[in-house]
C-alpha cells in the first residue's frame, strides 16, 4: 500500500521540511531536498505482545516491521503488516480474531493509524466480523475524507473495500472463557445495567486473580509505532477491547490522541490498559506535546501516567494504597530514535533496532502490582 505523495501532500511535507532544515541548519545557495535529520537511529517499538507471537510464521510483529521499514517500505505499511501477525494469531487473546468477545459474545475490534509525514490517520471502532481491523483503519485513512468509521458503517465500508467479512472471530478459547465469564455473572440479568456492569467487571478481575486471564490481557492492544532513517513517525494500535465489555463499549485504541498520537519529527506515543483513563486525558496527545517541549521520552510517559493518577478519584478504581487499582502501559519514540516503554506496574514492552528484536522491562510509576 505504498504510494507516492499527492501534490498538495508533498507541499505540506516540503514546507515542513524546510521549517526544520531552516533550524537545524541554513539552506543558503543549496537546493530544497529533502531534510535528512542526522543521527536518527531507527526503531520500531511496540506492547510486549509484539515481540511474542508469530502465528506460526518465522516473525515477530516488530521484527517484520522494522525489516520492512528499514528496507524502505512506507513506515505505517511497515507497521501495519507487523500488527497483522497479532491480529490473524488465535492464541493472541487480546487482538483481532480470537480477541476476547464482548458482553454478549460478539467480537468487536477497535484500531486506528497515524501517518506522521502525510497527517493522515483512519481509525475504526466496534468493528464486527475483520480480522484485521488495522487494515480497514488504513483504508478509512487511505479513502475516506474521515478520521473514524463505528459499528455497522465501518462493517459496510469494510465490505465495500473487499475485506471478507465473518460471522464470528471467536475462538474455541475466547468463546470458553466468555461462557466462564458469563457462568459467573448473574445470569437472570435482575440487576440494573450499572450493577451489572461493575459485576461484570468485578468477576474478570476474580478470573484475573484466579491466574484463568493474564491481568496483561483483561485490557489487551498492540500498539505499534516505528520511526525510519529519514526520521519519519507512523504509529497503529488495534484491539478487542476491555474484556466482556458493553456491546458499543469503544476504549482508547481508535481515538486519536488517546490510545495513539504521531506528529512527525517529534515523536510517537501509544498504549495498553484501561482505555478510560486515556480517554480522559488524551495521554498519547499530552505525551507527544511533552515530546516537543523537549521531555525525554521516559520524563513524558511518566509525567502522563502521574496525570492519570491525580485524575483518578472513585474508591473502587483505587487500591488500598489509594494508587491506581489498573494498568496503563506507554509505548513512546522521539524523532532521534529514543525510546521508552513506561507503565504503572512493572511490565514489559517491546523493540527492534539494528540490534534485533528484544522485550524488555518498562519503567513504572510504582514498582510492585496493587495487591486487592
Ligand atoms: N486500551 C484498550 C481499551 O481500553 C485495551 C487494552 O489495551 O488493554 O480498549
């Protein structure tokens, strides 16, 4: 899906690179090329969940990223096919088929892109029956004038794109685990919808507890972001959502600012967790507006997740301790290249650099799991 700038795109990206050569250095008497930042050390950066499955394939999601991206592929194709993997792999609980359903038992998947150079994005929520939302997120981007497509209407324009659409990416496990689920909430559906849904929420923490769901995966995305040697930033998260949620329940993932901010030649931002608190705070936004006012990565998903923490008030999201009682996980890159995975609890994210591929621990705000 790579393809060359249109005139008006290639003004814009022209006009903000001389804006940054005109910075960084003079351009007297040289013709206007394009702006090759020095020192940019490539990178792609994901969840932990990027370095981990392969669906039976040879690679990883950042390892087949950043092989593209560094091969010249457009950063966001690049990211995108990496995503795939995560999305097509039915032991993936979290992401694309074989997520975990919602409320009722249906499957619906949330995803958004960013593409930093072309300021283009599409985003997709409550989609049923694709495999592969990040894919049609992409196209929302690609053919659409609009930034997010929900429900029925992104289904729709799904079809209308070719996409195949299922009746159901349930697996025997997502399904397994949904009927446990719903084995342990008040069948007859006598309490109201609010009681209902904090049973609903209580009993997959119980099952979290009881080692039946990875806490990782109650709330469960990849995010995806990758910076190239030109120093072009694209980013995609995509994601079943919260666990059993509310069938329409969208998270952060499709929300631009929330679950994903790019803005090229500053860096880019992306999470896992508890969507909610995203959603109140834009942090992926905040994150990259801290990027530009010059805080490292690391300093900016850490002042986002403290932000998080003060925005936090109702008992029952809190732990004894009064902390935060969810995870909030951050995937961070600036345009030289740095890097950071940063959480509320200790966690692990994700990253291919010319090194190769490795998962490594995060920095986290608090350095031991709410006990409950
Ligand atoms: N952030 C996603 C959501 O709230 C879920 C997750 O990452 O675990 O929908």
């Amino acid at each position: 899906m790579t393809r060359t700038l249109n005139r008006r795109e290639f003004v814009a990206v022209g006009a903000a690179t001389l804006a940054g050569a005109a910075v960084a250095k003079p351009l007297l008497g040289q013709a206007p090329a394009l702006f090759v930042p020095k020192g940019i050390r490539p990178v792609v950066i994901a969840s932990a969940n990027g370095n981990r499955f392969r669906n039976g394939g040879p690679v990883t999601c950042v390892e087949r990223a950043f092989r593209m991206m560094t091969e010249g592929s457009d950063v966001l194709d690049s990211l995108v096919a990496g995503v795939n993997i995560v999305e097509l792999d039915p032991e993936e609980l979290s992401v694309g088929y074989g997520g975990y359903p919602n409320a009722e038992g249906v499957v619906q998947l949330d995803a958004s892109c960013m593409h930093g150079p072309r300021k283009r994005a599409g985003a997709v929520a409550a989609l049923e029956g694709v495999r592969t939302p990040s894919l049609v997120a992409q196209r929302v981007m690609e053919e659409t004038d609009h930034h997010l497509l929900v429900g029925r209407g992104a289904q729709d324009f799904a079809r209308s794109m070719g996409f195949k659409i299922e009746e159901d990416l349930n697996t025997p496990k997502s399904r397994q685990l949904w009927l446990e689920w719903k084995r342990r909430i008040d069948p007859d559906h006598w309490l109201d919808p609010k009681k209902r849904a904090d049973a609903g929420f209580r009993a997959g923490l119980g099952m979290v507890a009881e080692g039946l769901i990875d806490r990782e995966h109650f709330y469960g995305t990849i995010n995806c972001s990758g910076v190239n040697t030109k120093g072009e930033i694209c980013g995609v998260t995509t994601t079943s959502g919260l666990a059993w949620k509310i069938p329409g329940r969208v998270g952060d993932s499709p929300i631009l600012g929330a679950g994903l901010y790019v803005e090229d030649r500053v860096g880019a931002a992306g999470s896992t967790g508890r969507g909610e608190a995203n959603l109140y705070g834009l942090s992926s936004f905040l994150i990259v507006e801290l990027l530009r006012q010059g805080r490292t990565p690391k300093d900016a998903g850490l002042e986002a997740l403290r932000r998080i923490v003060a925005n936090t008030l109702e008992r029952r999201l809190r732990d004894p301790k009064g902390r935060p009682n969810f995870q909030v996980d951050f995937y961070i890159l600036d345009a030289k290249g740095d890097y950071a995975g940063v959480s509320m609890f200790p966690s692990k994210f994700a990253v291919c650099t010319e090194k190769g591929a490795e998962t490594l621990a995060t920095s986290s705000l608090f350095p031991e799991w709410p006990t409950r």
